[in-house]
C-alpha cells in the first residue's frame, strides 16, 4: 500500500484538471503554479527543465500568455491511470484550442506524468509530445480562424 489512498489521489488529479481549466479560461496560472511544491520539477521536452514553483509559475504564465498560447484553453483527459503505491499519475491529456469560429476542434495530445507529493500538491511534472504535431494542429486552427474572420469580414 502506498503513503496515500487512491481516493485522495483521484481528488488531487480533479482538483489538478479543473485548476488547469480555470487558468486555460482565464489566462492566470498562479492557482495552477500553486498546486506544486515549492521545490518542484517540471520537465517539458520543448521547453526544457524548471527547478521550483516560481520557476515553473514564470514559465507558463509567459507561455500562455502569447497569442495563439492564450487560444489553448481546455484540457480534457483522454485518460489517466494511477499507481497507487508509487504515487503517480500518468493521463493522455488534450490540448484543445478555443472554437476558431467554425465550431471545428483543433487538438494534439500529450502524456502527463505526475508525482503526487501530498497535501494536493505535486513534486514532478513531466509533458511527453511531439513539438511537430502540436505545430501542425496550431496550423489548422489558425487557417480556419482566419477563414472564418474573411467571411465575417466580407
């Protein structure tokens, strides 16, 4: 058995997904940032390394924030297992754009590999992807934003 139930780690992995929600939808990833020690480590294969909460916080306020990182705003899971003994949680994770205006989804996933450090907070983060896929997803979106910006417009 491991040092938490499986319940207090499915309720930690909810709280997480509806805390990146709310930050997608509201462009402000504190509370998000938050939910991570403060010794944290995030890796992200395109990005590189962080070392700690404010470090990570920096990070993905200033990423988010650029324009077509804002239009990132939901960010359901495909799916998740847990393992119980290790703490660890690893989910198939949709990054979805916002409706371009056509009602068309645009999206590419990653694997999440979180550490469960207690308390609702986690110690280690890692995002598995593939930076090409993402870009070519980005594309797509783009090329029908502005379609539909050249209908409204004429």
């Amino acid at each position: 058995m491991g040092r938490w139930s499986r319940d207090e780690l499915e309720e930690a992995f909810d709280a997480y997904q509806k805390t990146a929600l709310a930050a997608g939808m509201s462009c402000n990833w504190r509370e998000w940032a938050d939910m991570f020690t403060e010794d944290a480590t995030y890796v992200e294969h395109h990005y590189g390394e962080f070392g700690g909460r404010e470090a990570i916080y920096n990070w993905i306020q200033k990423t988010m924030e650029e324009p077509i990182n804002r239009e990132m705003k939901f960010f359901p899971i495909d799916w998740y297992t847990i393992d119980e003994d290790r703490g660890w949680i690893i989910a198939k994770v949709w990054n979805r754009m916002s409706d371009p205006g056509d009602g068309s989804i645009h999206q590419e996933h990653n694997i999440t590999i979180l550490r469960y450090a207690g308390n609702m907070k986690w110690s280690y983060e890692e995002d598995v992807y593939n930076p090409a896929h993402f870009g070519q997803m980005i594309k797509g979106w783009m090329k029908s934003k502005s379609a539909c910006e050249d209908k409204k417009s004429s």
